[in-house]
C-alpha cells in the first residue's frame, strides 16, 4: 500500500472515531445535562473532548442513535418508567385539548424521553391567543415564547409556544394554524416532515409498552 494511501485511511478512520466520541459526549450531555438541542450538544461535546476538526461533527441522527444506546447502557431502568409517565401525561393533555386537535411530538414520540423532556404537542388553531385563553379559563398559568420551525428547506416560520407544568411534568405546546395539519414542519433530526401521533397511537404505544411489561413480569415468574 502506497504511503499515501495509508495516511487517507489512517485519517478516515481518526475522524471516524471522533465522530463517535463526540456523539457518545453529546449524547451523555442530553442525558444528563438536560440539553435538548443536538448542535449545541455536539458542540459543547467537541469543546469538551477538544475535538476541532468540523468533519468530525456527528450529524444529529448519530447522536440520537448515540442517546438510545447511553439509556439503554446507563438508564435501562429509569428511563422506560419515565418515558410510560410522559406519555400518560400526553394522552390526559391530549383529550383535555381535543378541540385544538393535539398531535404528540418529539422525545416522548419517539420514545428518547428521560427526566429533563417536555411533553411536547402541536395544537392547531386560526386564534392563537384561543389555546392560551383556553389554558387560563381552566386555571392553567402558562408562559409564552415563540419558536422557529422549517416548513421546507428554504422556509421558516416562529410560532407561539405555551410552556407549562402539570403534576411536575413540563408541557410544551406549538400553536400552528389549522391548515398545518396537512404539512408536519421539518424534523430537526433528518430534515423530513416531523412524526406526529394522534391520541389513539400514543395510547397504541402505552398499551404496547404495559404488554411488554406483563410479559418480562411473567417471563421472571416462570424462571
């Protein structure tokens, strides 16, 4: 093998394992730190590892591969117990908010979520002011902030976000109109249109997860 050759190779394979390491830091980050945006965890994951090379930077589905496998090593107690409480939390918040047609979004969707994740929900309305009005005639105080989202890969928009908390479990609610039902806006993983759950899918989810339960209780039973 030419020398050349040798060295390309050799330096592929460094930055290959620093793709990793710092996916396995970032990943760690979110875990423990509560970080929940992948290009501020990754960064402060190469700062931390002392990583400067940008080839080296994960892209965010390597970290959340990363983030499954951390809480599947460190967390394979905790996290399912946590991730089974926010999605009881989603579906109560979801029948309680049905005239605004709620749709589950992000880490509890997905099944990434731990003890720093919001319950977050897409909630469609032409009066974005009628969701927050709607919270404060139940006796639900709510802070508002706006966020950015990519409807395509050349356009974004800021919603209203409504942020509360519920029984100790924070609440993340996206105000988008109606006509946002048709279009999911971009997944900050993969760019696609962004998975969203119906009431009767997260409740599919707790109802697969409790089964398995049942079935790991009467595996160890029968041992």
């Amino acid at each position: 093998m030419a020398r050349g050759e040798h060295h390309r190779i050799h330096a592929h394979d460094r930055v290959q394992r620093n793709r990793l390491r710092v996916a396995q830091e970032a990943a760690r980050l979110m875990s423990e730190h509560g970080i929940r945006d992948f290009h501020r965890a990754k960064l402060k994951a190469a700062e931390r590892l002392g990583i400067l090379d940008t080839q080296a930077l994960p892209r965010n589905h390597e970290i959340e591969q990363a983030l499954r496998e951390h809480q599947r090593l460190f967390h394979a107690e905790s996290q399912p117990q946590l991730l089974r409480q926010r999605r009881e939390a989603a579906v109560e918040a979801m029948r309680f908010l049905r005239a605004f047609e709620p749709r589950l979004v992000g880490a509890v969707l997905d099944g990434t979520a731990d003890a720093h994740s919001a319950v977050c929900l897409h909630v469609f309305s032409d009066d974005a002011e009628a969701v927050a009005l709607f919270l404060r005639e139940h006796g639900v105080p709510c802070e508002t902030q706006t966020r950015r989202l990519r409807i395509t890969r050349d356009t974004q928009a800021d919603y209203p976000v409504l942020l509360f908390a519920a029984e100790a479990i924070p609440f993340d609610l996206t105000v988008l109109p109606r006509d946002a039902m048709r279009q999911a806006p971009l997944d900050r993983i993969d760019e696609k249109p962004m998975r969203r759950g119906h009431l009767a899918t997260v409740q599919a989810l707790l109802d697969a997860h409790e089964n398995a339960d049942f079935e790991r209780q009467l595996a160890a039973a029968l041992r």
